[in-house]
C-alpha cells in the first residue's frame, strides 16, 4: 500500500496536535491541585498535631500537679490530725473523694522508703477498694520505683507510656499505663512516696477515633520508635511486649525515622507521605529542674501517599481519558471515510485481474451461472474437460454441460441454477459427459454469492479419472497386504501426528483381543503392553517421533489376558523435516519365543543339574558332557569328546559296565544301577548310573542319555551310620536322660533304660505306642503337639521346660527337648526327658534367700526397693496415693549391749512378727538393715499413711520379749516412725525414702516413739 493511502498516516495527521495541546493543559491543571492539596494537607496536619500535643501535655501538668498536692498534704504530721496518714480512716476517705473526681486514675500508692508498699487504692469498675494489707507488694525491684526513690523535695517523677503489669505478667485486656510519683518528707526525716497510676485507655482511645473523616493519621511512639498508638494494634507495646519488639516507626518508616527531631518540630516528605512530627517531652509539663522522667514521646501526624491526591483525581482521569478516545475515535473515522473508496476502487480492479489470473491457471473446470440456469463464465480447464469451447457453453443453459450421468440425487451435483445454496465441496464423485459422449467421473464443488441483488453460483469440476484408478489399485493392494499380515501373524498401525489418530488393520485387532470397532490411541496401545516393558514402548515411539527407526521385543497382555510376545517395528515419514506419520508393524513371535524359552531352560537345567548328564552316539561314543561331569571325573568335555564311555572303567574292576549298558541300549531298554568309575586324576568314584534312548521316526536309536549321580559319600555314609547306629544305643542306655525315638506318626521306636525309670513306663509298653498318650499330653496344646510331629519346627533341640505325668499319675518337672532327622526319606523325632525336680527346688530355695532377710523372714532391702519402684510406677500411672514408713528401735544399743545381740535378735524378730500383724496385706514390711525397717502402703496418702504408722507403733509398744534376765522376765521397745508421700517434686523412690528418713530423724530429736510426717 502507498503511503499517501495509509490510514494511520492520516490519522496522525488529524489526531496528534490538538491531543497535545490536550495533555499540556490537563497536565498543568492537576500539577496545581497536587500542590494546593499537600499545602492544605499539611497545615491541617501541624494544626492537629499542636493542638494533640497542647491537650496531652495539660493532661500530663494536671496529673503532676495532682501528685504534688498530695504529696505536700501528707509531709507534715499534725497533732490535730489534719494531715492523717494515708492507711487511717480519716485518710482513706480522703483519697477516696480525691480518686473520685479523677476518673483517668485507676491506682494510688503510697510506698515506704524501702520499697514496700504501705496503702493501695485502686478502681474497679466504677468502685474504688482499698487494697487489704497481706496483698501489699514489695515494689523496691520496679524501675519506676528506682528512679524515684532519691527525689528531693518538690520533685516530680513521670514514668514511661506502657502496659501495667501486676505481678509480672501483662494485663489482658491491656491497660496502658502513665505513673507520676512524688516524695513525701516528714517533719520526721521519714520519707514515703506517693505514686498515681493513669490509664492511658481513653486517651489513646480519643487519639485513635478522633477525626476519623480526615485522611491525617496521629500515631505516638516511644523515644526508640516502639509503637504506642500505631497503624494496627498487633504492632503496638514492642518495648513492653518481647514477641513485638521488632514492630518500630523506623522498621514501618525508615525514611522519616532517620530525620533528626528538634525542639520545635519536622514536617518532611517521603515515598511513604507527609510526616508532621513533634517531640512530647514531660519535663516540658513542669520546670526541667524539678522533673526526672523518663526519655519523651513522639507524635506524629501522618498522611499516607495515597491520600495527597485530590479524591477526584480518578474521576478527572477518566474524564480526559474519555475526551481523547472520542477525539481518537472522530479522526479515526474521518480518516477511514476519506481512503476507503480510493483503496475499494483499485482492490476491486486488483481482485477482478487476480481472479481471471487464477481460473484460468486453474485445472479444475469454472463454470457460472445465472439465477436461470445460463453460462456466463467458463474458464480455459471447463473447455480441456467436458470439450466445448467458450464460444458454445456463455449464455447455453448449464443443464447441457453439468446434468449427472445417470442423474444422482446426492448433496454433491453441480448446480444449474444459482441461488441461496449452501457451499459444499464434492466429496463422493458423479459422472459426466464430455462433447465425445465419453463419462468421466468428476468431483464437483458450489459455491454462491449474491451481487447487486442478484445470485451467483460457481460449479467447480474437477476430473479425478486417474485417482479412481489409483484408488482401485490400491484397494486390490491392500486386500492382498491384508492378506499377507494375516498369514504372517502380523498387525499393522499408522498413527498420524499432526491429528494425534491411530488407526489398525484387522490382524492388529485381532493380535490384542479387541473387537474390530476399539479405537486405537497411543496411551491405549501402551497399556496393553506389560509395565516391565512398557518402557521399551515409549522409547520406540520417541525415536520414531525424533524420525529414527526402531525395534524391540514386547509383551502384551490382550483383552482376553492371554500373554502375547511380539516383534515391534517403527518407522517415520516425513513431510519436508517434520515427521508427519508414524506406520509399524507387530508380529506375533509367541510361538518361537515360548520355544526358545524352553529351549534354555532345558538347557540352563542340564548345565546346572547336581548330577552328571552325558549324551552319546548308539554306540556309546560320547557328544556331550555337562560341567557336573567334568567337575565329579576330571574331563573336560574335549578331552572325552569321541571316546567311549570304557574310559571311565578301573582296569582292575571286575564289573564291566560298559558291556552291560551296551547291551540295555541294544535291547532298547532303560538301565539303572550303582557302577564304579575311575576319574582322570585316578580317584574311584561311586556312581548312580541311569540310561535311556532317544529314537527317531522310525524307531532306530539316535542318541543315548546317562545320567551319572555320585554315591560315593552316600555310600560311606551308610557304612557310618550302621556303626554309629551300634555306638548310639549303647549310649543311650548309659545316659542318665531319657531318650525316645519317635517315628512320623508320633509312635514309639526307640526306648531307653532311663526312659523306664523316669516315666514308669516299660519298654515293652511304649514301643508301638503314641507318645502323646504315655504322657497325657493336654489337648489344648496343638503347638506342642506339632512340634513332635513337624521335622523343621524344633530342628535345633532348643530346650523347653515342662511338667509331664507318670504312669502312676504323679506330675514331675523336666527339660525336654525335641530335635528331629530324615533317615530313608522318613522323618523321625527325637524327645529327650531330664527330671529336673531337685534343680527345681534349689531355685526357689535360692530365689527365697535371694529376696528374704535371712534373720526376721521380712523381705530384704533388694526386694523392698524393687516392691517401692513397682508401686511408685503404678501410682503415676493411674495417678493413685504412695507412701513410704521408716521405722527405728528406739535404744536397740542398749538392748544388745545389756542382754546380748541374741536377745537382740529375738527383739528384731518380734518386731517382724508383730509389725506384719499390724499392717494390711497389701502392705510390704521389709528390713533395711541393722535396726531399720520400712514399709511400702499403695494407695495411701499421708495422713493414712501416719494411722497406720499409730496402730504400728502401738502394736510394738505392747508387744513384750520373753528374757529370764530382766527385771519382770519380759523385755519391751519402742519405735519411732517416718513418714513420706510421693508428690510433685519428690517422685524417686529414693526421695521419698530421704524424706521419710529425714522424719524419722525428727522424731527421734522429739523423744522418740513417735511419728512424724515430712
């Protein structure tokens, strides 16, 4: 296109000026609103803040001279009492009508000089309560109190703005806090301090909501940036709060954080907004002399960025956007008015010269026709295919050129009229008739359009003579491709992958078990591959994708789940260098793999057989020998390859076995029997010989098999055991433990002498008999009962305590081991019995000595202590009561000093006895040694745990000793008693046990037979 014609020249041309002319003034006009609105912004900004900042520091000069006042109204102690103290009657009401018109206090305090506070009022609600004396506290190690405990007279303390916390922990909700504290000096030279606690709640509360239509923020800040009253709530109190001590002004607003603060005051602007900033200083509120405080606050007044444009800024924006796209859409359209008609003009004369250029170059016929059926166009190709000349066929009727032969009613006939038709290409062919009376058949398209209200219809014609021919050919082709695959067991797919299509021959349905109308896809086609080769199935593809041919070896499970192996092929076609087509072939190889398998299995089973396989010619020169045979004689298969098995004959051996095999194979019968060969290195080998023919069709010997076992340790193993077999009986009737041989039905085949003994049984009455039923076996032991019978359950002969009856009945306990052995393929089980009956008794008199005090019987500190740790687990588990006594002979010294320790022991021995008596039975007296004793009581507590220490030492204080030697002929002692209890704190054992001991202590210094707790 030229450029004179070009729409977007002209366009520009009209649109450009006037827009910029636009944009200068629009930009002008906003330029002076943004600054006349930061201006206005920021006086009402510095406005709010001074008056903010007036209104806290009379708040703060108030609350000062508030403290002041009471201070100066108690230094002086009057004797009419008209300065009271702050605790008395008078005094209390006093600050009770001071508090109540100062509604901002919720606290007084008055603390002595040590720290310790003296009187507390503090408002609840709308009621104020003096605060009773034993929940005073000791405020000496409070920072407040710190840094004003060394004010001189007439000065003031303020604190810092943060949360009261009483008792350490936070106030929730949380209450901000302000205290101002003043000394109070008596004529005395007593000093006291007087401190007001403000709460900042509705201060801060009026900061936050006033002015809530305004876009200026106030925040109040620590003098290190920690947020008082900030953007969010969940920011604020990070230097009274630990998990908020990152949230700063300076984190939020570095910029402005970093601009030095003077005495007067800082407006400064930032990405962030307007920043009107001022320093609360609360030695400002009173003379810096008589102030001590703690560092100031900062207020700010904050505009955020957003908030400096004009709210109609939006709206003005728009208004000017909507301007120019009206201005762009007005020159737009005047400019495509003025160039249409110029570039209509020469495009239809362009297309007019294009369309005569291309039905003429055409090879398909173009004929048009009228709304009556009359020629008015036809091209050069319509005269080569039907035969008339251009000058016959403009202003004829068409029906003389189009009408189908033999008429058709199909969709796809040319049209021999114009009109309204639907455009449709010719998919199914139709006949006509050329100017020689020849037909052809022809594919023929319509296409109409209407033109100055009239319609138009163009019949394209084209000749497709030589495709029906190609077509015919390939349909004969691929009838006799089918047929080949079919024989040859092979199935073919194209898949197209510009359309992502599969498509199968029958054979390929068929190969999968699918009916003939499944349709194929990729993904389907892989899942009928087995998962451990699918792998191979995606790599074929992708080669076949990348435009390489491939192959590989699949296994397919079909729709019938029948296994099927095949041979895969792939390969590419190309249009220029993409791959448009991929076509492959599968051919069932089931058949030759399934034979190929079996071939190496047999062959993997002769090469790895345990026995000797040779295979020779009739007669009997060897072909073939496995590794075995070389491994058992010596030859390789070269070195008896071609020889005859006499090879293998010792020269002064008798038995020629070598004749007699002949002789089997000659008779065409198979041989078997035990033959003693000679190996290459001279060994004597005895061998296992088996032998059989293979025949051809006609029944002649083709080859013969022998198979040769080595039974040459067998053999001596036989001789063994025969004359272990005469060792092991003598044996086994000179053991001490019964030994019985039982067969794989449970019967008895051996039994011996000790066997007789200890179970009562003869061996004339057990052989034949089912062991079971000699030992009253119990029938609710199946395990047991398998393991007499099962070969692998007990091979080892572990050792298993049991209690088995004699034939007189009478139970003993014994070892008893089962093992078991296969002796000519039969199963045998050997029961060994040991009477362990005195073993038996010296455990438990071992087990009793091991947990009992050998002199009073009690038990022993081991197992004391052992009945302690179980109990005090038990108690912690189910959350139960545990207590422990100490017990201690009061005076025992003296006892076995003045009777002797006989008499001594005799005392202890009482002591056993009657403090067994004394306690429940599911108490545990035990001795710990010398004169101490403990108990252990489950689910006690304490104070049960004492009573029945009481009834204890009752119990031993009336008890009496006999002894010849005293004064009236008895002796009698006292005990004292501790007392311990687990409880948080104390939860060992030997903790309690300390405790209980520490008490027992206690009551030995309070006069001993007693008892104590601890």
């Amino acid at each position: 296109m030229r450029t004179f014609d070009s729409p977007l020249l002209d366009f520009l041309r009209r649109f450009v000026p006037l827009t910029l002319g636009l944009l200068v003034v629009g930009g002008l006009f906003l330029s002076f609103q943004l600054d006349r609105r930061e201006r206005e912004l920021r006086t009402e900004a510095e406005t709010f803040l001074a008056t903010e900042r007036q209104i806290l520091l009379e708040t703060l000069t108030d609350t000062i001279h508030d403290v002041r006042f009471l201070a100066l109204l108690f230094e002086k102690d009057l004797p009419d009492m008209r300065s009271p103290a702050p605790g008395s009657a008078q005094g209390v009401f006093r600050l009770a009508a001071f508090m109540r018109t100062k509604p901002n206090f919720f606290q007084l305090c008055f603390i002595t000089a040590q720290g310790q506070e003296q009187f507390r009022l503090e408002r609840v609600g709308q009621r104020l309560l003096r605060v009773p004396n034993s929940q005073l506290q000791d405020q000496s190690d409070q920072p407040y109190y710190q840094l004003s405990r060394n004010l001189h007279a007439h000065q003031v303390y303020v604190s810092e703005f943060d949360l009261n916390a009483p008792h350490g922990e936070v106030e929730r909700p949380f209450r901000p806090t302000l205290r101002v504290a003043a000394p109070i000096v008596y004529a005395s030279g007593q000093r006291h301090l007087v401190v007001l606690s403000i709460d900042g709640t509705r201060l801060l509360q009026r900061l936050r909501t006033i002015r809530r239509d305004s876009p200026v923020r106030l925040y109040l800040t620590t003098a290190q940036g920690h947020w008082i009253l900030g953007p969010h709530s969940r920011l604020e109190w990070g230097h009274s709060l630990a998990s908020r001590r990152e949230f700063t002004f300076a984190a939020r607003f570095p910029e402005a954080a970093n601009v030095p603060l003077t005495s007067s005051g800082m407006t400064v602007r930032t990405e962030n907004g307007l920043f009107c900033m001022q320093r609360l200083d609360p030695g400002l509120a009173f003379g810096n002399e008589d102030m001590i405080a703690e560092p100031g606050w900062r207020l700010v007044a904050y505009v955020p960025q957003a908030a400096l444009a004009p709210p109609w800024i939006p709206q003005f924006l728009a208004l000017g956007l909507a301007v120019l796209l009206f201005h762009a859409g007005l020159c737009r359209y005047v400019s495509k008015s003025a160039l249409r008609r110029r570039i209509l003009e020469r495009h239809i004369q362009d297309y007019k010269e294009k369309v005569q250029a291309i039905s003429h170059s055409s090879h398909d016929a173009l004929v048009m026709v009228d709304e009556r059926g009359r020629v008015v166009f036809w091209n050069t190709a319509a005269r080569n295919i039907l035969g008339y000349a251009s000058e016959e066929a403009l202003q004829a009727h068409s029906a003389a050129f189009l009408q189908p032969d033999p008429p058709s009613d199909v969709a796809d006939v040319p049209a021999l009229k114009a009109g309204p038709y639907n455009t449709h290409n010719g998919t199914r062919p139709v006949y006509l008739t050329r100017r020689d009376g020849s037909r052809f058949p022809a594919e023929v398209a319509v296409s109409s359009f209407r033109l100055h209200g009239s319609w138009w219809t163009v019949n394209a014609v084209r000749d497709i003579t030589r495709r029906m021919d190609a077509l015919q050919e390939l349909a004969r082709s691929r009838e006799m491709l089918v047929e080949a695959l079919s024989i040859s067991r092979m199935g073919g797919f194209s898949y197209s992958v510009r359309e992502d299509s599969m498509a199968w021959t029958p054979e390929m349905h068929t190969l999968h078990g699918v009916d003939q109308r499944f349709v194929p896809t990729v993904e389907s086609m892989a899942e009928f591959v087995e998962p451990l080769f699918r792998p191979h199935f995606h790599e074929a593809m992708t080669e076949a994708r990348k435009g390489n041919p491939a192959e590989c070896d699949l296994s397919l499970r079909t729709g019938h789940s029948r296994r099927v192996w095949v041979r895969a092929v792939f390969r590419a076609h190309f249009s220029g260098d993409s791959v448009i087509r991929i076509s492959g072939v599968y051919q069932d190889v089931t058949d030759r793999r399934l034979e190929r398998q079996h071939l190496e299995q047999l062959s993997t089973a002769v090469e790895h057989t345990p026995v000797s396989v040779v295979i020779t010619d009739p007669n009997l020169r060897v072909d073939y020998v496995n590794p075995k045979f070389t491994e058992v004689t010596g030859y390789s298969s070269r070195d008896i390859s071609g020889h005859g098995l006499e090879l293998l004959q010792p020269p002064d051996h008798d038995d020629p076995f070598h004749h007699r095999l002949l002789d089997a194979v000659s008779r065409g019968e198979n041989w078997t029997d035990e033959i003693l060969t000679l190996s290459k290195d001279g060994r004597k080998v005895w061998q296992r010989a088996s032998v059989a023919s293979i025949r051809d069709q006609a029944g002649q010997v083709r080859n013969v098999v022998v198979l040769l076992e080595d039974v040459t340790r067998r053999r001596r193993h036989v001789q063994e055991l025969q004359s272990s077999e005469r060792k092991t009986r003598a044996i086994s009737e000179a053991v001490l433990d019964a030994i019985v041989v039982l067969d794989d039905a449970s019967r008895v085949t051996f039994w011996n002498p000790s066997a007789e003994r200890i179970l009562g049984w003869s061996e004339d009455e057990a052989l034949g008999t089912d062991f079971r039923v000699l030992l009253s076996w119990p029938e609710d032991e199946p395990l047991q009962e398998a393991r007499l019978t099962d070969a692998d359950a007990n091979p080892s002969g572990a050792v298993m305590e049991r209690t088995l009856t004699r034939k007189d009945g009478s139970s003993f306990p014994c070892d008893f081991t089962v093992s078991s052995f296969i002796l000519d393929e039969r199963q045998y089980t050997v029961v060994t019995i040991r009477d362990i009956t005195r073993r038996k008794q010296y455990e438990e008199r071992l087990r009793s000595l091991a947990a009992t005090d050998e002199l009073t019987g009690l038990a022993n500190r081991r197992a004391l202590l052992q009945r302690a740790e179980s109990e005090l687990d038990r108690a912690k588990r189910y959350d139960r009561d545990f207590s422990l006594l100490m017990l201690d002979l009061d005076h025992f010294k003296r006892v076995n000093d003045t009777y002797g320790h006989d008499v001594g022991d005799k005392v202890l021995q009482s002591l056993a006895s009657t403090g067994s008596n004394a306690l429940r039975d599911a108490d545990l007296l035990g001795r710990l040694g010398g004169e101490e004793f403990a108990a252990v009581l489950p689910e006690t507590s304490a104070i049960q745990a004492k009573e029945v220490a009481e009834r204890l030492r009752e119990a031993v204080a009336l008890a009496r000793v006999p002894e010849a030697s005293a004064p009236d002929g008895t002796i009698g002692v006292t005990i004292s008693i501790g007392v311990a209890e687990y409880r948080s704190g104390r939860d060992t054992v030997d903790e309690i046990l300390k405790a209980a001991d520490k008490a027992l202590y206690q009551a030995k210094n309070s006069g001993r037979n007693r008892t104590e707790i601890g």
